[in-house]
C-alpha cells in the first residue's frame, strides 16, 4: 500500500515502511601528486540539530540517478555540477567490482555506486571562495581541499565519505604510501 509520493515513495509492507527512492553515485577525488583529495561542505537539513543548526557537514560529491545514462556518465555529470571540474570517463574508477552498495537496506531502496577518480587539482587549491551546485536544487557547495594527513585524522557524518576515505586509505597504506 502506498503512504506518501513525492521526491520518495514510501509503501507499507504490513507492519514495515520502506522508502523507495532514486539510486545514487558519489566519488572521492584524488590528486596522487599533490596528495591531496577533494571534498565537498554544505548544510543538509537532514543534519540540522543542536550543535549543528546549519546542518553544514563535509562529504564527497554525490548526485542521484535520475538519468538513464551510464554510472561513469553520471560521476562525471555530478562532479561537474558539484565541484566545478569536467572529468573524462577514462579517469573514474568503480570500486567494490562495481557493484552497488545499499545504504540503509532495512528501510531504503538505495544503492549507491562509489568512485575514485585520480586527477590534476591545482585549480581548486587555488580557488576555495567560489559555490558549486545547482541553484534550483538549493545547493549550495563549496569545495574543501584536505592533504593525505589531514584525510587520516578526519571523522565524517556521512557515510558515502567515510567509505570512500577509508577505502581510499586502506588502498593507499597497501601501496606504502602513507
């Protein structure tokens, strides 16, 4: 039975809701010769709370997948959008053999796919004043350029950060670069 359609649909399953939404991608943005990554900070009023009335919190860029094109398209599309920067297809690597990963599968349809993509960011070390996003969806994003280091001491609220970070520095101590 359905209970509410919207941006989500949410269906009653007997005593169980479950909340059918869009599927997603979200990436980690790597440049291996800076040793720096790329994320992203803006308010989320899922976040808002006492000690966070702004809902601000640092992630990486994510988008959904309300488009019927391919998952790499769709990264590429989404860092354009969120951080400003194109990416060719070539440069974007699926993790987890591709496959996608639900993220909270008790209650949503979700899956998300995760990427890493190694490129060249001078350009956004040079340049932090500037917002991203698209103003109709009232975002509002600004980039955050962390060091390798700065990335190990780091804690998240969001879950799509905390596993591309770990992934990335789990991948990074196998190759003995930190």
């Amino acid at each position: 039975m359905k209970v509410y359609e919207g941006f989500i649909t949410v269906r009653k399953f007997g005593r169980k809701e479950v909340v059918k939404t869009t599927n997603a991608v979200a990436f980690l943005i790597v440049d291996p010769i800076r040793e720096v990554v790329l994320l992203i900070s803006q308010c989320r009023k899922a976040m808002v709370r006492r000690g966070n009335p702004d809902g601000a919190i640092v992630e990486v860029p994510a988008g959904r997948r309300d488009l019927v094109i391919g998952i790499k398209k769709l990264v590429a599309k989404e860092a354009y959008e969120e951080v400003g920067k194109r990416f060719a297809v070539e440069q974007i690597r699926l993790i987890n053999h591709g496959i996608p990963l639900a993220s909270s599968p008790g209650i949503l349809t979700e899956r998300v796919w995760l990427a890493i993509i190694e490129a060249d960011l001078r350009s956004c070390i040079k340049d932090s004043s500037k917002t991203y996003g698209l103003a109709a969806h009232g975002e509002r994003i600004r980039r955050r350029v962390v060091s390798f280091r700065e990335l190990e001491r780091m804690t998240f609220e969001d879950m799509k950060a905390f596993a591309l970070v770990q992934f990335f520095l789990n991948e990074q101590r196998e190759k003995g670069r930190l």
